[in-house]
C-alpha cells in the first residue's frame, strides 16, 4: 500500500509540475496570465498553438475599444501568434453594431466571419448565422457559464451566440459622501430624510439630484449627482433595462416582461414601464 501511495504521489507530482511547466511556458510569451497559467481545454493556448492557419485570414466586426474591442484586439494577436492566421479587427461603436452586421446580411454579402452583437440581435440576425458547433457549446470552459447567460445566447434551445461577455447592473457609491457625518446631517436637515446607501430607485433620484450641481467633494469644481450610461442611440436601453426590470419583471409581477405571455399583447405602456422612464 505505501509503494502504491508513493508511486500515486508522484505521478501526482509529475502532473502537476507539468501544468507549472506549461503555465510558465505560455506565460513568458504572454505575461498577462502570469497569475493563472494557460486553463486547459479546447481554447487554450496549448490547444491553439497546435492548429496551422497559416495563409488564412479571419475577419471580425467587434466592439470599439475600449470596452470589448480592446481584448478582441489583444486576442486577435494572440491568436495570430499562436496559429500563423492574419487576423483583420475592425472596431465599431456599440450602436451601430447592428447595422454593420445586418445590412451585409440582407445584401448576401459576408464581409465579417465573426461579429459582436447583444443577444437581442439574436432573432434577426439568426438567419444568417451558423450555431455554435456541438463541441463548442459542450466543451470544459463553457461548463463555468450561468445557464442565465447561456440562455439568452440561444434560440429555442440553440446557442447562436457564443458567450464572452455578461453584463452585471450594480451600484457603486461614494462611501466618502454617502457615510460622511457632515453630509448626513446637512442631507437630514435639507430633506428630512436619511442619507442612506438606496434601495429603491425613487431613493437613489432623491440622493443623485440632492448632491447634483455643487462642490460636494472641494475640488473646485460642480459636481454631477449620479454617472450612467446614457449616450443615445448606445447603451442608454441598459439604464432603461435596469429600471423597467425593477418595476415590471419582479416576483410580484408574473408573466411577461414585453408582452402577456397568453394573448402577445404588448406590455410597453404597463405602469412599470412608464415609471421606468419617467
């Protein structure tokens, strides 16, 4: 039993001494994974290195940097590296990733062999776009993903989307200005309320418009009550979202969130809704 346990621990030891080896081996290359080492699997650095797409090119429509575009782009030269293919970025802002993608689309043409999108383009742009393989949608990495984000990826059950990215909607708050003395007293005195970290959306517009306008931090300068994603014709729909979510798709709401589940009424102009925009 010990020569087994022995022999057990260094076979554990030589495994585990070739992951350090190959860690160290992609990291010198790479130095942003310094800290974690190449993940084994199918998209792996081990895994790419061994494929030869020399003379081939990969076209892709993403992001503008930063946000996304900028680790397509760092990506794309890793994965040139890697396997000897030319890789051609293109980067576009968020809206007006749409368009780029769909009017090609309509034309027969296909100038991109990836493009980035939400998965609310998923319902039209499906038409025009292979599933993800099997392996893929199966493989070791994608075991990590939530099933909520591989939801929405997907069509009836179908994942159309590759999942990279998911969006998380929180809060961050000055703790300098929302836990300061000076200022909840001066916020009780004003208001006769609180001044609290919000849990309410009504509580957040009263704490944003009450430090909106004035020199609250003393840098000689106005300052803004709240920052949001708000460029029209872009991401402002998020800030939307988060609201009309909070009103609309919540336990005391069931059902649909656009539309009754039943009858496909439209569900726009619900309360919840308005109150979101308003």
């Amino acid at each position: 039993m010990r020569i087994l346990i022995r022999k057990l621990t260094i076979i554990f030891a030589l495994m585990f001494l070739s992951n350090l080896v190959l860690a160290d081996k992609w990291s010198e290359q790479f130095p942003h994974i310094k800290n974690t080492g190449d993940i084994p699997g199918e998209c792996s650095y081990e895994s790419m290195s061994k494929k030869d797409y020399s003379g081939r090119t990969l076209r892709i429509n993403t992001h503008a940097v930063p946000v996304m575009g900028e680790p397509t782009a760092l990506h794309a030269e890793q994965f040139s590296k890697l396997t000897g293919a030319k890789v051609n970025v293109v980067h576009t802002p968020a809206g007006d990733l749409y368009a780029k993608a769909m009017v090609p689309f309509q034309a027969g043409q296909a100038p991109y062999d990836i493009v980035f999108g939400f998965s609310n383009f998923i319902r039209d742009w499906m038409q025009y776009l292979e599933p993800v393989p099997e392996k893929y949608v199966n493989m070791r990495q994608m075991q990590d993903v939530t099933q909520s984000h591989i939801g929405v990826a997907s069509w009836d059950g179908q994942m159309i989307q590759f999942p990279i990215d998911g969006d998380r909607h929180y809060l961050k708050y000055r703790k300098d200005v929302i836990d300061n003395p000076k200022y909840q007293k001066k916020y009780k005195a004003d208001t006769g309320k609180t001044l609290k970290v919000p849990i309410t959306w009504k509580e957040y517009g009263e704490i944003a418009s009450y430090f909106n306008g004035w020199d609250w931090d003393n840098d000689g300068e106005l300052e803004y009550g709240s920052a949001e994603v708000m460029k029209k014709d872009d991401l402002m729909y998020a800030a939307f979202f988060s609201r009309s979510a909070a009103y609309s798709k919540n336990p005391r709401t069931p059902g649909g969130f656009y539309f009754d589940l039943k009858t496909m009424e439209p569900l726009i102009n619900n309360p919840g809704f308005v109150e979101a925009l308003e």
